[in-house]
C-alpha cells in the first residue's frame, strides 16, 4: 500500500513548464504546479496539479494516483537535469514536467 503522508512541511508548489503527449508526436507544452516531498516510506513523491500524485520507485518506475482517483502503474521514469519524464507503457503517453 501507497501512503500519502508527508515527513515534516511540505514544499510550497511552484509553478513549472509541462508536457505531454503521444511519443512519436510532438508533445503539447503547458504550466502546471509540482510540489516534491517525501512520503512516509521515504519515497520520493511529486504532486502535479491536474495530473495527480507520482510515486518514484527504485527500479526507475513510478505510479500515479490520479487526482480523480485513478491508479497507473505501468509507468517508467527518467530524470534528465530538472526535467522527469513518466512514460506509459501501455500506450507509449508521455508527460514530462520540470522541478
């Protein structure tokens, strides 16, 4: 089970650059806000406004549980600089925000 309780304050969000899109099209840019903190458990965990709370895992792969109440957890991730890039692998979605 995935806990969502946060160790000590939480970082305020900030406003960051966004993509998403399919992988073999041009992704659409947007703004989004992330916050990062670090759950319970010790996991690194970012909450994208609009999209939900991503869970980074140590084998470089990550779930959502979406702000609607959804779950995806076929999902790998990348971190390049600021950049971090989840992608479904079921569909080859990308999204990629910026903290």
């Amino acid at each position: 089970a995935v806990t969502a309780l946060s160790v000590g304050e939480p970082a305020m969000a900030k406003t960051t650059k966004c993509w998403y899109g399919d992988a073999d099209t041009q992704l659409t840019h947007t703004f989004c806000d992330v916050q990062r903190r670090v759950n319970a458990n010790g996991h690194i965990v970012f909450d994208v406004d609009g999209l939900g709370t991503v869970v980074l895992w140590d084998d470089d792969t990550a779930e959502i549980i979406g702000d609607d109440g959804g779950y995806t957890d076929n999902l790998i991730f990348e971190t390049t600089g600021r950049d971090h890039r989840l992608v479904n692998l079921d569909n080859d979605y990308n999204f990629i925000f910026r903290y």
